[in-house]
C-alpha cells in the first residue's frame, strides 16, 4: 500500500484529508510540526509527503527542504499560501507539485496519481478473486475489463478491500466515503451505492460472494 505523510497543523483538514486519502487506498500518517515529520522521516518509509507551509513548529519550506536532501520522497505542498512568492520558493526547493487550499479532493486525488506516476512511485495492485484496483491509476477491472466505477463506488470498494475479514458498521461506511469536499451522503445513498457496486463485482449480485451483509451489524469483505 502507498504510504502518504501528511504534515499539516489543522486538525479538521488533517482528520478529513485522512479519511479520504484512506478510502482512496493509501495509507496516511500525520505530523502538525517540522519535527515530528523529520522523525517520521527518519524512522518509516514513505511514498509521498503532502506538506503545508506553517506548521505549529517550524515551517514547510525547511522540512521540504530536508526530505529533498535525505530523500528521495515526491512533494506536493497544500497550503492557503497561494502567492507568488510561495509558490516559487516551493519549487526551488524541490516540490514535486503545489495546490492551494480551499482544493477539491478529487483534484487532489489525480494530482497524488500523477506524480506518482512521474516520480517512479510503486504501483500498488490490489486483486480479490475476479477483482483487480490499481489504486495508483485509480481503475478497478473484472476479469480485465473495466468496471466503471463511479468515485463513491470506487472509494467504497477500496474502504471494503482495506477491512477484509472485518464487519463494517453503516455508520463507519458512511464516514469513508463522506466527501471532504462537503458532498452528504446519507444512509439511503450508502444503500444504493452498495447496491450498485454489487451489480458490478458480484457474478449474482442476489446472492454476493463479496460484500456480505452481517445481518443487524453491517457488510463484511471475507475473500
């Protein structure tokens, strides 16, 4: 799985770009200050670092400017610091790509694939029976055909393909494919979605072999 750092002092956006990073398929860890990121750092292996400018400790040019010197780590920074002047030093210290908040999520989502993609990252292929998700070009296939999944079904198939084997609670579905962008989804949308994505991996969408419901507790991914 694709390791996502994300430094970042806001615990709203922190807690938000967390829950929909993951349900993209990354995995994400967070630090609200300089030092706590070099550690991070120095002691785990990231894929990509997600970074904004002023941190609660220190500032995001410095620690950009440490990965850039001790790793070899893709940047984007996420920061309301949209000026010139930001945007230009960023990239002279290396930063892979620079989105200014307020952002849609799902640009966001493209831009991490994109340099992913440019930067070498590691493909990371999740396959369940039939089912293939490549959560780097962000596609889900059967039997090598695409599935066309819109974005909740996909978000939703990649939060039940990261909880095999364990009982997903309505409510915790409803909270990971909840767009931080402000997008509700209610518990008659969580059904249809469900109900759709069914249609589409199930060989009987009647009778699923994928997505099982747990009478009185909610679904659960058991291949």
């Amino acid at each position: 799985m694709i390791k996502i750092l994300l430094v970042e002092d806001d615990k709203s956006i922190v807690s938000n770009l967390t829950q929909f990073l993951t349900a993209e398929g990354y995995e994400v860890k967070s630090a609200s200050g300089q030092t706590k990121a070099l550690n991070l750092l120095e002691n785990e292996r990231f894929d990509l670092v997600l970074l904004d400018i002023s941190l609660s400790e220190g500032n995001g040019f410095a620690v950009c400017k440490a990965i850039k010197s001790n790793y070899n780590i893709p940047v984007i920074f996420l920061t309301a610091s949209g000026d010139e002047y930001s945007t230009v030093t960023g990239f002279e210290l290396g930063a892979d790509d620079y989105i200014a908040k307020p952002f849609r999520p799902r640009e966001l989502a493209s831009r991490i694939r994109n340099i992913l993609r440019l930067t070498g990252g590691t493909e990371t292929v999740i396959n369940l029976g039939k089912i293939t998700v490549d959560t780097v070009k962000g596609a889900a296939s059967k039997n090598g055909k695409d599935l066309y999944l819109s974005a909740l079904e996909y978000r939703l198939l990649l939060f039940f393909l990261n909880n095999r084997g364990r009982i997903l609670s309505r409510p915790q579905l409803l909270e990971a494919i909840w767009d931080v962008a402000g997008e509700f989804v209610n518990d008659n949308t969580l059904t249809v979605y469900i109900k759709r994505l069914r249609e589409k991996i199930e060989d009987d969408p009647q009778n699923p072999n994928i997505i099982k419901t747990v009478r009185g507790l909610g679904y659960k991914v058991e291949l």
